[in-house]
C-alpha cells in the first residue's frame, strides 16, 4: 500500500500506533500541539512544524519571509492552544549550492519575528539537502484553566473565525501572516472557548477535525462566512493556509463576544449532533452536507 492511498490523515492515524506516552503527557497526537504536565498551575505545550521548498514556498520568495513563516506556522500552532510560545530549535536541510546570505536572510526574518513574540530561539540542527527545509519546534506554556483543545465542542455552541479566510497563497499572504498569540489569549482570558485549532488547511476540513474529537456536527452559514477579497466561498472554505483562529463558544459567551467585537471575529455556525454531519446552510436557510476536501499532502 503506498501512502497517497491513505492519505496524510489516514497515516497520522496508523502511526498513532507508535505513540508512546509516559504520565507527563496529558495530550500526544491529535491537537494543535502536544501537552505535558509541567506546573502545578501551567501546562507546556509542544509543536513541530516543517516547510519544504517547492511545497510551501519557493526558493525565488524572499528568504526573511521563508523564516519568518516558519515561526509562525509554530506560533500560530501554540495560539491554537491558547497558550504563549517561549523556546524554538529550528532544524535546517541546506543545498550545497545555496549561498550563507539567502540563510542569514532567513534566520533574520525568523529572529524577527521571535522579537516580536519574546521566543527564544536556542539551537537546533543542519544537514545537507536536495531542497530547502525548515523545521520549527516550538514550547510554550498555558494555564491549566486556559487550556483549549479540539474536543470541546458542544451542541449549541456558536462557531467562530478570527478572520477572513481563503486566497491566502495566491495573495502572499501565507508569507506575512501575523499569528494570532494575542486574539487567543484575548480569548481564553475572558471568554474561555470550547474547542479552538488555528486553520491551516481550509475551514471544511479543519473544522471536521473539531466536530470528529468532539464527536458532533456543525452547519456552517454561507453568508457568514468572512471571505478575502477576490476569493470565492469554496476557496474560502478548502484553500488553507489561512492560520486564522476556528473556535467554538457557549451560546451566552458567544452573544457577549459578539456585542463587544462584532468585527473582529465572526460567528459562522452552529455546533450541532453528529448525526447531521457537516452542513452548509444557504441564504434562505436551505442546508446541504459540505463534502469539500482541504488541503492534504497526499
Ligand atoms: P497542524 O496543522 O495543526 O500543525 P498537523 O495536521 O500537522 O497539525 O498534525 C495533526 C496532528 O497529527 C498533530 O497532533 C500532530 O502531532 C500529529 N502528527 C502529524 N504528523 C505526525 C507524525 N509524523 N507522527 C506523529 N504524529 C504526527
Ligand atoms: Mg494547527
């Protein structure tokens, strides 16, 4: 059996059979980031995250906005958890033929932006490589009571995005996108979600990873879905890359949200049971099941 037949979600799930978990993990695979016992009061969280060249950037882009994304796929990772980002290693795979600049341009695009974030960045690894690759892992750290996984959605709940989505690599805007540290611990503060990821592959098949740990449904109204300018709904809703916010509210919580931030974030469905899947409801309250697959390596 060769991979493109199951998939990347289908693989992720067979090499869950490879999970080891010692009493320090309270959450391996399955969420945004790992999570480990760590303090009485806070929880550490872990991520890694990868970017190929030819995959998610080319080598022609310019090379401080190749690290800074790098970071910010990791950061947007810990916001995910609702948790603040402290200590990255980055991993290198470097063609021979590449020049120090085009690295001394990334890693200044990266340092920036950890600046930004008050992450340290304290070591990590360099090989050679046909093609450019750029790991990052990140810690970070939560309070317990802050903690916001992916299985906490419940019936009822009103679903939320941080902001518009879809056109994000024809825009350039995978390359500049700010993670949302601040707008999560703006929320677990105050109005402590239900469930939260950030959205990394396309709405319909991230929120799909909401509804399958929480073990229910949602419809999803078309016309309030916020889209970029020049994008399309479907492409609002498969294009990925997005690395906005995907959270779940209780009913009350999500009014008292609404009333006060009305736009900056954007109540764009219902958490309902599992049996009626995922749905997708018109302007004249027609609903159909959302089938649209996200964006998946193989
Ligand atoms: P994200 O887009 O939020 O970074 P991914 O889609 O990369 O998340 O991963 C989803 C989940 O699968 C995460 O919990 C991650 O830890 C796990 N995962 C991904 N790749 C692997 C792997 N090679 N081995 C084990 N777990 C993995
Ligand atoms: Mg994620």
């Amino acid at each position: 059996m060769r991979v493109s037949q199951i998939g990347e979600f289908g693989l992720i799930d067979r090499l869950g059979r490879f999970q080891n978990l010692t009493a320090r993990v309270i959450k391996g695979i399955g969420d945004d980031a790992a999570v480990l016992r760590y303090h009485v009061q806070r929880h550490q969280l872990l991520t890694t995250d990868m970017l190929v060249e030819g995959v998610h950037f080319l080598r022609s882009m310019p090379a401080e906005k190749i690290g800074r994304k790098a970071l910010a796929c990791s950061l947007s990772d810990i916001a995910a958890m609702g948790g603040v980002p402290t200590i990255a290693v980055v991993s290198l795979g470097i063609p021979k033929d590449l020049t120090v600049r085009y690295i001394d341009k990334m890693y200044a695009g990266m340092l920036r932006l950890a600046r930004v974030f008050g992450v340290s960045l304290a070591g990590g690894d360099t090989v050679c490589s046909a093609k450019i690759t750029i790991n990052v892992a990140l810690l970070g750290e939560v309070e317990r009571t802050r903690l916001v996984c992916r299985d906490g959605a419940r019936i009822g709940d009103e679903i939320f995005v941080s902001g518009p989505l879809g056109g994000s690599l024809k825009s350039g805007r995978h390359l500049t996108f700010t993670p949302r540290i601040r707008e999560a611990r703006f929320l677990v503060g105050h109005f402590k979600p239900t469930a939260m990821m950030d959205i990394s592959d396309g709405l319909a098949g991230d929120l799909g990873h909401i509804l399958k740990a929480s073990g229910v449904g949602a419809v999803l109204m078309m016309n309030a879905i916020p889209v970029n300018h020049g994008v399309t709904l479907r492409q609002a809703l498969t294009d990925g890359e997005d690395y906005e916010l995907l959270f779940t509210l209780a009913k009350p919580v999500a009014r008292r949200l609404q009333s006060r931030f009305p736009n900056k974030f954007f109540a764009i469905g219902e958490i309902v049971s599992k049996k009626d899947g995922l749905r997708l409801m018109d302007n004249v309250g027609k609903s159909q099941p959302l089938n649209l697959r996200s964006f998946a390596h193989f």
